[in-house]
C-alpha cells in the first residue's frame, strides 16, 4: 500500500530504559505516504515514551492521528478518508505569504485521488506484525482498508493485536457534549476489549436509518419493518449488554482512583439498560419490537435503543456528576477514566494500549502534570505526547526520547524530524 521511497528519511533510533519493559506493546516503525501535511515519512523507533515537540501546524497531531487510525475506528480526529491526502496546494496555502485558495483549486490540483496510506510495525515481547492502513491507489470509491502481514483484513481482525487510546484538547468538553459524543466514547472503551463491537454498532445504526427512511417514504409494509425491527432488537441487546459489561468492570477499576486522580464511577441509563437489568435479552428483545410497533403505529419517529443512551460519570469524592463539575474536576476524571481503561486491558488482555495524549500536559499544574507522567509509566506501554513547549516535559528528560518536528520550507518537502 506503501509506495517504496525515493529519498528516505534519517532513521530515528530511541533507546529508552523502560522499567516496565516486560508488558511493553510498541510501534518500532511508521511509514506515511501521502497523509495529511506528510508527502513521505519514515520513523524508527524504539520507546516507552516519545514526545513530540513543535510549533503550531507542523504536524505533530497528524502523526498521532496516524497511529489512532491503525486500530479500529475513524481514529482521533474522526476524520473522513478523503480528507486525508496530501495535497501539495493544501501546503502550498499554509505556507507563509500565501493567499488563501478555495476547496474547487484544492480538489482539481489532487486530480481526484485518495490515496494514502499509514504502515508500521507493531512489536510485543513475543511477536512482530506489519500493519497498515489506508486508500489503496487502485481504489475508485476511497474506501479504506486495514491491513496485516501483507492481507487486507476487517478492523476487528486487526483490532485483536492493538488497542489505541487517546486524550486531545477536544474531548475536555465531553461531559457537555452531546449524548451521542458520549455514547461514542464508551463505544471506543468497548472496542478495546471486543473489536466486534463496531460491526454491531454499524449494522444497527444502518438498520435504524433505514427504519427512518421507511417512516418517511410512509412505507406500509409490516414484513418489511418486522425484519428490520428483528435486527434492531437483537443487536441493540448486544451493543447495550456489551457496554454495561465493560462499564461493569471499568468501575472496579476506577472506584479508589489512582496516582492522585479520582475515583470515578460510570453511569448509563436507558429503557434498554433498565429491561436488561429486569429481564432475559431473549424478552428484552421482543420488548424491543413491541416499543418499535407501536412507535411506529402511533406515527412517532422516537423509539428506545442505545443510540437513545445517555452515559455520565461521577466524582467520588465530591459525588458530584461530571456535567456539574467544575473544569479541573472533569479534567481530572476524563484522564482516571482513561488510565483505568489502560490498566483493565493491561490486566485482562496481557497488553496497555498504546496512548496518545496531544497537548495534554499544557492542561495541566506542574503536580498534576508529574502525577499523570507517573501513572502513564507504570501503564508499561508506548506512549506518544504532543506539546510546543519543552519544559512541560521536564521531569521525562531521563526516560523519554525528544523528536521535534522542523517546519517545512518548499510544497515538495515533508516536515524535518530531529532528534533531541
């Protein structure tokens, strides 16, 4: 998927004394082509932690982005496959002196190609794969593929060997957001420990669109709804059952907290979670069609589901839910959720994840920020940080390789790394 390199770039070695080494799950090489700002890259790497420092735009978020988007999912930023490919009048614009110039100029200069593509090589204590991600050149739809040892296979197939978390600027709104953000992040928590999970949430999602359209196309045909309805109730069951069971277990190993980061419990509520709680998912199920029918019957649009979940977290401590906590709170409990989630896969799949954290640390007082190193480096696992600024870093100087990203200077040159 990779096109093979004309120039290739310095390779970058990091050699890191990780105490935790023996639960260590790692990428030892990424390969970009044609993604984002990057026409060509390609990293060696050997860390428990990498930081990865530079101005504003250079790039750095698009190399987590790349890492987020070798595990199942849409990745970080959620971003659609076509929006991915480089396109050196994109960077011609972000250059300096350059007046802006309008999607029709971007879209003709690319010459209506998609592809791209995102390759590494993942290293456990035991094996070596080569993944990847991307648009195939070939490709006339721009769908996007996964791939491992050479074979294209499904997002759960490759989700079995990685798990990818990760905290951005954006998701400190979460608590505020709206449910169906929400429902999105705990699905992700899910995926970690059952890649199957995101069929499941695609076939009903596609099965309640197509409900809709049926009410407004005023469809009358009852086999037709039946046999959609019979879909929805059985995999509504499945997706709700699979979030209880993980919220389940997150919230033992969230309740005392850890490394000075609250105790956090989760909360999910709905008509499915409450029929769950109550009855077998076999009554659930026809409790599902019947609620559907006669949603239907009344001309109502709305029915139960999860896509009609709402989830939340409480604070412990205070027993203050998280929309009415204060800023720092939230903060705080969005990274225990996320810390937890790490130590429950470490502790039920032999393996962290590997984490991302693009411009956390700014976020965060210096006790708060050295409390969050800490818990990050007991986790074992690669972790790859994001920051302008070096100092924010500090007490990682022993332990973590520095790569700062140099801008650009000509459309036809991908960004500089160098190794501090």
């Amino acid at each position: 998927m990779t096109r093979n390199l004309i120039q290739r770039k310095p390779k970058i070695t990091l050699e890191v004394n990780n105490a935790t080494a023996s639960k260590r799950i790692w990428l030892s090489r990424l390969k970009l082509d044609h993604f984002r700002n990057y026409k060509q890259a390609d990293l060696d790497i050997d860390a428990g932690q990498l930081v990865i420092l530079g101005d504003n735009g250079v790039g750095k978020t698009n190399l987590l982005e790349a890492v987020s988007l070798l595990a199942p999912g849409r990745g970080m930023r959620r971003a659609k496959s076509e929006h991915l490919y480089y396109s050196e009048v994109v960077r011609e614009s972000a250059l300096p002196d350059n007046d802006l110039i309008n999607a029709n100029e971007i879209e003709a200069s690319a010459g209506n190609r998609l592809d791209w593509a995102v390759a590494a090589t993942l290293e456990t204590k035991d094996s070596r794969l080569n993944i990847g991600t991307g648009v195939p050149e070939a490709s006339k739809q721009g769908n996007r593929i996964m791939r491992l040892e050479g074979l294209t296979v499904s997002q759960a197939e490759l989700g079995i060997h990685l798990a990818v978390s990760w905290l951005t600027p954006q998701m400190d709104g979460i608590f505020l957001d709206s449910p169906s953000v929400r429902r999105r992040f705990i699905d992700r928590l899910v995926i970690a420990f059952d890649p199957a999970h995101i069929g499941r949430i695609s076939r009903y999602e596609k099965s309640l669109r197509q409900r809709a359209h049926l009410l407004n196309e005023r469809c009358a045909d009852e086999a037709w709804f039946n046999a959609l309805e019979s879909v929805l109730a059985e995999t509504a069951v499945a997706v709700t059952a699979a979030r209880q069971s993980l919220i389940k277990a997150l919230n033992e190993e969230a309740a005392s907290g850890s490394f000075g980061f609250p105790g956090v419990e989760l909360l999910l509520a709905g008509e499915m979670e409450n029929w769950l709680s109550k009855m077998p998912a076999v009554v659930v199920e026809d409790q599902f069609m019947l609620a559907a029918k006669n949603a239907r019957q009344n001309g109502e649009l709305t029915m139960p589901g999860p896509h009609a979940s709402e989830f939340q977290a409480l604070h412990l401590s205070s027993y203050v839910t998280a929309n009415r906590a204060s800023t720092g709170q939230q903060k705080a409990m969005l990274i225990a959720i996320v810390l937890a989630h790490a130590r429950l896969q470490d502790r039920r799949l032999g393996r962290p994840p590997i984490m991302l954290f693009d411009d956390v640390a700014a976020h965060l007082d210096a006790c708060r920020r050295a409390a969050f190193f800490d818990a990050v480096q007991y986790l074992g696992g690669q972790c790859w940080y994001s920051g302008t600024d070096p100092q924010q870093f500090n007490e990682l100087t022993k332990t973590t390789q520095f790569l700062r990203i140099m801008p650009v200077k000509s459309t036809s040159d991908s960004p500089v790394f160098e190794v501090k």
